[in-house]
C-alpha cells in the first residue's frame, strides 16, 4: 500500500514555514551586519548621540526581533492551515483605508501641522481600521502626539510643522 501525498494546503504550510525560517536568519544576519558596520562610527553619548547611535539601536531591534521570530518558527509543533493569499473584502478595504489615511497624512502635514495630523492619524488608523473604543483611541491618539511632541520638538530639538493655524 503506499502511503498518500500531503494535500497542497499543507504543502503551502509547509513552504509558508520553510520561507519564515530563512527570512528570519536572513534578518537576523542583516541585524548584526548593522550593529558591525555602525562600530566604524562614534557612538556619542545620550545627551549628543553621534552617527552610530541609530543604526546601533535599528541594528539590535532587528536582530533581537528576528531572534525572537526565530525562536517562533523553529518551535513550532505542526503545521498551520493554509490562508488565501487575498484577503476577504473587509480586510482590503481596511488596508486601503490605512495607505490612504497615511498619503493624506503626508500630503497635508504643512498645512495642518504635525500635532493635528498624528492625532487624527492614530485616532482613524485605531477606531475605524484597528475596531478599538472611542475612549481607547482618542487616549492613545493624545498621548502619541505628546509624546512625540516632546521626543522630537523637546528632547531632540526638531521643529515639526505648526501648519497654518499654529505658524511659527
């Protein structure tokens, strides 16, 4: 009697699998060739970071993240069930959604400034798209334009766009 073939789902799954085990050594490969190379750069201190401070930081996120994908991949036990490759109407539609919030987002930036423009972002990419509470995402959307306010204008002393209401 001879043994029956795997159906092609499981074949799929097997090579959706085989893909995610390179492309996370891949990555992590990559991480740690950025991590190398940005030790030819000085690295500054916190209060002035020099050139290798962003790559080192971009460096060891993607490795360790990729280590942890690693880990993901090689532990697990069977094999998942095929997807399609599309995704169903509402998943497209929100991912349209999502390109042209972030195109719209770029396009008018001047115009209303970066404070208005991140709020609104967060706040449509999180209660329309992402199906979160109105409380949850109008906190979220407050506290990343503050945050990012005091990261970039505060902290690192980057002027962000005031737009036409706020003009410098």
């Amino acid at each position: 009697m001879r043994p029956r073939r795997a159906s092609g789902a499981v074949e799929r799954g097997a090579a959706l699998t085989r893909v995610e085990k390179i492309t996370s050594v891949v990555f992590v490969l990559f991480g740690l060739l950025v991590l190398f190379e940005s030790k030819k750069y000085p690295l500054g201190t916190i209060d002035n970071p020099g050139p290798a401070f962003l790559p080192l930081l971009l460096g060891t996120a993607v490795a360790l993240l990729s280590v942890g994908l690693i880990v993901r991949v090689w532990k697990k036990e069977g094999i998942r069930p095929s997807r399609p490759f599309w995704p169903e109407k509402a998943g497209m539609t929100r991912v349209s959604l999502a390109f042209i919030v972030i195109l719209l987002f770029t396009g008018l930036i001047e115009i209303t400034g970066y404070m208005i423009n991140i709020f609104l972002l967060f706040l449509v990419l999180l209660r329309p798209i992402g199906r979160q509470k109105w409380t949850w995402s109008i906190s979220i959307s407050v506290g990343a334009a503050l945050v990012s306010y005091l990261l970039f204008e505060k902290w690192l002393m980057i002027p962000l766009p005031n737009g036409i209401w706020l003009g410098r």
